[in-house]
C-alpha cells in the first residue's frame, strides 16, 4: 500500500478492524518513509464462490445467470427488481456462509423455487418447469399441489416473505 502523500510503498497497518458490513477492513496505516498517517478500507481475499453442476463440474458462482432465469420466470409479472435482487442476495449469502463456499446446483435451484413460491406463484410453476423439466401434464398437477402447501418461510429472508393478503 503506497503512502497517499509521498508514494513510498512501505506502510506500516497501526489498527485493523473489520467494518460493520464485514465485508472489508478498515486499516490506519503510517508510511514509513514521511511519517503521514492515513486510513484505508480494504476488501479481504476472497475465496470465490462455487457451483457443483450436476455432472459432477465445477464453475465460478455466478449472480448474473440466476437473475437472467429470474427476470425470465417473472416476466410480466408484478414483481420488483429489488425483489429477484434480494433472491440472489439470499443464495449467495448461503454459499458464502458454508463452509467450503461450495453449493450444487441442485441446492441452488431448489433455493430460488422456495423463494418464488413465496413471491410469485405464476413465477414459480414457470421456474419449476423448466428447472424441473416437466415432461407431462401430471408433472404439472405436482408442482400445483406443492404450491398449495406452506412455503418453509422459515428458511426465507424476512424481505422474501409475502403474505396471503397480499
Ligand atoms: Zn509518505
């Protein structure tokens, strides 16, 4: 880390403390070379986040492919971008949290239909069938008497769960 006032890159990390988002560290730092006191804010090395195909492959976790099968599912329907944006929220938290920082792709699938279910039937049944890739009309019937049933809101994020009045 160069001194922000002479350049010199040797600093001295006089205090490191995690910040309240515990996703970056606050260091004070002092150059070794002008003596100049300053305050940084640095991403940890993160261990990036992984997804086991059902084939047995590894890939990268990637956010914007769950959104890309979100905003499909939930095409014309009335439900807000902060919501889907909370769903990938959501799931990616629960990789991080593991720990590996490995979920499959199963587990993941299986994570955006509960959280449809709660947000938006239509959305969901959609979503299921392709995820599920429903091959007779009975696959459908299942899915329906699924629905039908409690959500497990237990394992949803506050800002996922809807309620039947609405
Ligand atoms: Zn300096």
């Amino acid at each position: 880390m160069k001194c922000r006032k002479c350049r010199h890159p040797d600093t001295k990390v006089l205090e490191s403390r995690e910040s309240k988002d515990g996703m970056t560290i606050r260091r004070r730092r002092e150059c070794q070379n002008c003596s100049e006191r300053f305050t940084t804010f640095e991403k940890e090395d993160e261990q990036p986040l992984q997804v086991v195909k059902k084939d047995g492959t590894r890939e990268f976790f990637d956010r914007n492919k769950i959104m890309r099968s979100l905003s499909v599912a939930c095409q014309k329907r009335d439900v807000h971008v902060r919501d889907l944006t909370s769903v990938v929220d959501w799931i990616e938290r629960n990789i991080s949290q593991s720990e590996e920082k490995v979920a499959t792709s199963t587990a993941i699938g299986e994570q955006v239909l509960e959280a449809l279910r709660s947000l938006d039937s239509v959305a969901y049944v959609r979503f299921a069938s392709v995820y599920r890739a429903f091959s007779d009309p009975e696959d459908f019937a299942e899915e329906l008497r699924r629905l039908s049933q409690n959500p497990n809101r237990n394992a949803l994020p506050d800002e996922l769960v809807r309620t039947t009045s609405r």
